[in-house]
C-alpha cells in the first residue's frame, strides 16, 4: 500500500518525530515552561524534540551521548550538520544542564523530570485518544482550545465551524438532524479527528524543522454526504514535512452513524465470491491485499470504464485510467448520486488523481452490497 495515504487520521509521513520507547520529560529552560521528549539509541546517537508551551512548535533535537551519559544536542540541523546548543546531565529521574543557542549571549539553565501525564489539566474529552497515543502530543493538545468560527448549512444539516488558532486545522460539527445520542456520538468522533489533525500539523512542521525552507501544511474539508446513516467528508491535505518534495492526499472521514464505527470499503461494495470478511490486524491494517490486486482494481477499471467511457481514455498527460492497478487503493467516499472512487497514481502522474467523474451510480453499487447489505443512501 502506498504510504502517502492517511490512516486512522494520522498522515504517514516522514515527520521526524521520535518513535516509541522515547522518554518524556517536563521542565523549563530559564524560566519557560517546556515539555522534551528524546531517544538515546545503543549507539548513544539522540534523536528527539521540545516544544515551548507557550508557542507548541517543535524544535528538532540531535546529538550524542558522551561516557560520562551527558547529552550534547543541537537545535533544528540539517542532518550532516552539529552544533551543541545544550547540555544536559543525568540526575535522579530526570536531567539537568543549560542551553545556550548561537544568538545567545548568556547560558540559561534547564532542568527536566518525568511528565507526570496524569497531572495534566484535563480538557475536551474527545483528546482522551490522543492520550493514549503519545504522552508528549497530549501534552502540547493540552494547552490548546477549540473555537467556534463560522457556521453552515448542508444539505438542511447546520454545521458549526471549529478552529484551533495555532495550526489552523478546523472541522465542523453538526448541529441538528440526528437524534440526540447519534449527534452527541458523531461529534464527538469528529473532535477526535481534528485533534489528531492538529497534531498531524504540528507533526509535519516538527518534521521540516531541519529543511532551511521550512514546511507547509494546508487543508481542505468538504461535507460530502449525511443523512440518518451514514456520514462522508473529505479532508485534503497538501504538506511538506521536509525530504524531497512536497505532497497531498485526500483522507476521507467515513463513518456508519448506527454502529459509531469507521466504514470499510467492503461495508458497502463487495465484489469477493466469498463472504465479507478481509483479514486484519488488531491495529485496523491488513494482513495482505490480494482481493484489491485481483479484484477490486480489474472490476472498478470496468465499471469506470462502462459508467464514463469518455473520461477513461488515456490522455497526452498521462493519465492511463485503464490501467486496473491506479484503482487498487482508491481515495473514497459516499455523495448524493453515488459512491466517490478516486485512483491512485505514481508521483510522476499525481495530477490525474481526484477527477470529479469517478463515481458509481448507488443502483450499481447496491447491486454488489458490502457487509452492511444493500443501502439506498
């Protein structure tokens, strides 16, 4: 599977971000309240970043540890870069030194002991996930809040605009239609997404923190379909996070609003001899993916090919739409006419992806009924 595409909200980048088995630390450089987190690998080469908790951006750590288990590490280098911008020695639990940055004039003193998590000021319920994700990420949420912005109607469904002003990620949440519980379950879903955007952002800009152009980090959500069962939007992404080149990706928030639980592709369409049932490891990924290679991407080049002939033909830019293996992984999502499936290309070829005619009629889709049965969105 190509790793470009999101999962379980999360972009899978190449962020830089420290991995786990990283220790955790909370304390202050000079007086200014910071929140660290740093890996020490067998080669005694570190790996890590903090964040002020006034301002929440990372700043890149790298380094070594010497023979005496003091660390000297440098702030924001390029990878063959070194530079010592601070000094810590082990004490107790935690650590002790100073950092002075090349503009400094003077050495400030830091100290730093284990973040207590559970003293964390609690705040929306929803981040309760990112909690028990990463113990630093949670801790940078912490300081930040949710504010209502502009508000809109969709398809008779008022939405309500939310904004964290210090990445900028806004998601909306709805505000009538549904039943109580169903409202109070989707938004609450829908908060969750947006902290684990927010911290995607901060993530990503943590992750260009090395690239003397800096990051980038945009993004788009679109209300794509709601009524009494189901719920789609889009959330397009283009970021750069360092390396190369930049990138985009649409990750689609789909969701059954009976069961509360993410659909599956399979939910819907099954296109198998067998009965619907993927194989899939506890984290939600799948062991292996023969039935797209085999089955998914041939029918849905077929399909596309008999719903929209004129679209399907190859162009002078390259987008070879009749190649069955550009609709193994597909971007997707539900609309009024139909089920949306976007293709998948090459970087050489990216701008073929997302066209707006790839959709299949809900008639034809319920004709192959994923797990769920035959729905009539």
């Amino acid at each position: 599977m190509k790793t470009r595409h999101i999962m379980g909200g999360f972009l899978l980048l190449a962020t830089g971000a420290v991995q786990a088995g990283a220790q955790v630390y909370q304390g202050r450089v000079g007086n200014a309240p910071i929140v660290m987190e740093f890996d020490v690998g067998q080669d005694g080469q570190v790996d890590g970043r903090y964040f002020y908790r006034k301002y929440h951006a990372d700043i890149a750590l790298s380094g070594k540890r010497g023979a005496d288990g003091a660390l000297s590490l440098g702030e924001n280098l390029p990878y063959d870069s070194e530079r010592i911008d601070i000094v810590l020695k082990p004490q107790g639990k935690g650590w002790v030194g100073e950092w002075k940055g090349p503009k400094a004039k003077t050495a400030l003193a830091m100290e730093l002991v284990p973040l207590d998590v559970a003293a964390l000021r609690p705040f929306d319920p929803a981040s309760a996930v990112a909690k028990q994700e990463s113990a630093y990420d949670y801790a940078r949420l912490s300081g930040l809040v949710f504010k209502p912005g502009k508000t809109q109607k969709f398809n008779g469904y008022n939405l309500q605009w939310m904004e964290e002003p210090v990445s900028k990620i806004t998601l909306f949440r709805v505000q009538d239609g549904l039943p109580a519980d169903t409202l109070t379950r989707l938004n609450r879903m829908l908060a969750e997404r947006q902290w684990r955007e927010v911290s995607g952002y901060f993530g990503c800009m943590g992750g260009a923190a090395r690239s003397s152009g800096g990051g980038d980090y945009e993004q788009t959500i679109t209300p794509r379909f709601i009524n009494g069962r189901f719920f789609s939007a889009s959330v397009f992404t283009s970021y750069y996070c360092g390396g190369a080149h930049p990138d985009f990706g649409d990750n689609p928030i789909n969701l059954d609003l009976k069961t509360g639980k993410e659909l599956q592709l399979e939910d819907l369409l099954w296109l198998g001899k067998a009965e619907v049932r993927l194989p899939r490891k506890t984290d939600g990924s799948r062991v292996d993916y023969q039935y797209e290679e085999k089955t998914l991407g041939p029918w849905l080049q077929r399909a596309m090919k008999q719903q929209h002939p004129k679209d399907m033909v190859s162009d002078p830019e390259g987008c070879d739409y009749n190649d069955p293996s550009v609709w193994q992984f597909v971007s997707w999502y539900l609309t009024p006419k139909g089920l949306y499936v976007g293709p998948s290309f090459p970087r050489v070829a990216r701008a073929c992806e997302y066209p707006e005619w790839s959709v299949l009629p809900w008639k034809l889709v319920n004709q192959h009924p994923g797990a769920l049965g035959v729905t009539q969105p």
